[in-house]
C-alpha cells in the first residue's frame, strides 16, 4: 500500500513539474509611464509630453530579465518601440522614448537614458522582474545612448546605481566616437571624427558590464561604423575588459536590427546562464 502512495505522489509531482514547465507565459504591455517623478515634470512641458516609456512584461513569470531598448534617428527623431522579435522571449523589453536635439542639446539625452534605466532598476521588480537582470540596447543613436549610459557612470550614479550592475550592454551599429549630431551643434563637420567624453571610447574601462558590439557590414555601414566599433573591442581588451565580443552580419547595412535581435535573446540568455 504505501508503495503505491508514493508510486501515485511521484507521478503527480512528475505531471506537476511537467504542468508547470508548459505552462504558457502571458504577457501584458503598459504603455506611457513618465520615468521622471512628478516633481521634474512640472518643470519642463517637453520633458513631460516625452520622457515616457511602454513596458512589455510577462505576467506570470518571475525573476525574468529586462532588455531596455532605445530608438535610433540620429538623435533628431524616432519614437519608443517594442521590436515583435523580442515578443514573447521571456523576457520584459522597455521601450524609451527621450527628448531630441534640436529642442534639447547633448548631455540631455543621454541623461533622459540613464533616467529610463534608473527607472527600470528602481520599478521593474513591481512587474516581477529582476533589477539584477537589466540589459541596455538598441539601434543607432539608440546604440550610442546605451554605450553612453553604461560606460560613463557618472549619469547612473546620479540615482545611486553602480553601472557596473547592468547585466549587459549590446549597442547596435551605435556610434563610439562622439556621435554626428552632438558633432553639428558644436559645427563640426559629420566627416571629423571627435572623441571626447561624450564618446563611449573615452570611457573604455576593464570593469564594466559584458559588452556585445552589433554592426553591419562594413561596406555597407554608415561612414566608419564598423572600423568605430572595431577599436572600441579593441580598446577594450587592451584595458583589460574579459567579455567584449563583435560581429559584423555580413551583406547587411545599417538598417541592420531584423537580424541582430536574435543575436539579443542570444546574449542574454548567455549572461543570465553564466551568471546562475
């Protein structure tokens, strides 16, 4: 008799197990949550119409790790999104939209960044996420702003966050020198490379997140896209940094990002096992 009680409690803890690993994840999205606290917002109209992101969570999961995801444009236009191929990963993705020049001039956009990541540091647990599985991404001037926000620790530090506890960083064909727009509001031509402290390649250190460098082909790319993001692996390595990797998806400009999302998941799948 009591061999088959707990032949039955095995096969009902196995059914149970089995339930709960095909259970199917839902997901939920909430749209227009201002990353600043009411008291900024009073000050600034624009700052208020535009420094909102949209939330893409699963609902009935916990401890899943976040992509926060900024628009390209150049620094100039775009809007917040949520790439379909990060639908349904498992994975919560915030999509951030920021102030543009030329109504704001740099550093402001990179701090309205480091402020939608202080938020998802500070919030994402209230989805069921965890503040200790947050990657930074996105595409372009997008790609730049996370390299920016996660490299320079100053703009975090401002809310108390360490950026080195970002779990990754994965820019796509963003810029590693100075970007072109913070270039032409100072008149400088798009062609002279600059580096200074508003280029993620000034701030190159041993100690910071996983880097993984995304471009396009670098005969298709943007002028010199490729060879940027080239030196800043480089530079990286020569500092010290263990975990900075590049790919270069060949035949593909910089329009680049239907391919490279995979490559997303990928990587953060990869850290999130690594760091288990």
């Amino acid at each position: 008799m009591k061999n088959n009680q707990l032949l039955t409690c095995l096969l009902l803890l196995i059914t149970l197990s089995v339930f709960a690993q095909n259970k199917e994840v839902k997901y939920a999205l909430k749209e227009g949550v201002h990353y600043y606290d009411e008291a900024t917002r009073q000050t600034d109209v624009y700052l208020n119409e535009r420094c909102v992101v949209d939330v893409y969570y699963p609902k009935n999961k916990k401890g899943f790790p976040t992509i926060v995801w900024f628009h390209g444009g150049g620094l100039v236009n775009g809007n917040k999104e949520i790439p379909e191929a990060l639908k349904n990963k498992g994975v919560a993705v915030i999509g951030v939209n920021y102030r543009l020049y030329p109504k704001v001039k740099a550093p402001v956009y990179i701090e309205d960044a480091a402020a939608a990541v202080a938020w998802a540091f500070k919030d994402i647990e209230k989805y069921g996420g965890s503040s200790e599985k947050i990657f930074i991404s996105g595409h372009s001037a997008g790609g730049y702003l996370a390299s920016m926000v996660g490299l320079d620790k100053k703009y975090l530090a401002k809310y108390n966050i360490d950026a080195n506890d970002i779990a990754g960083l994965i820019p796509f064909s963003g810029h590693c020198i100075t970007h072109f727009t913070v270039r032409e509001e100072r008149g400088i031509d798009g062609k002279q490379p600059i580096i200074d402290d508003l280029a993620p390649l000034y701030h190159v250190r041993k100690d910071a997140p996983p880097l993984l460098l995304i471009t396009g082909d670098r005969e298709l790319e943007l002028l010199g896209r490729y060879e940027e993001n080239a030196y800043m692996y480089r530079m990286m390595k020569v500092a010290g940094h263990t975990d900075t990797r590049i790919m270069e998806l060949d035949g593909y400009d910089h329009g680049m990002v239907y391919p490279a999302l995979p490559l997303l998941i990928k990587e953060v799948n990869r850290v999130v096992e690594q760091n288990k």
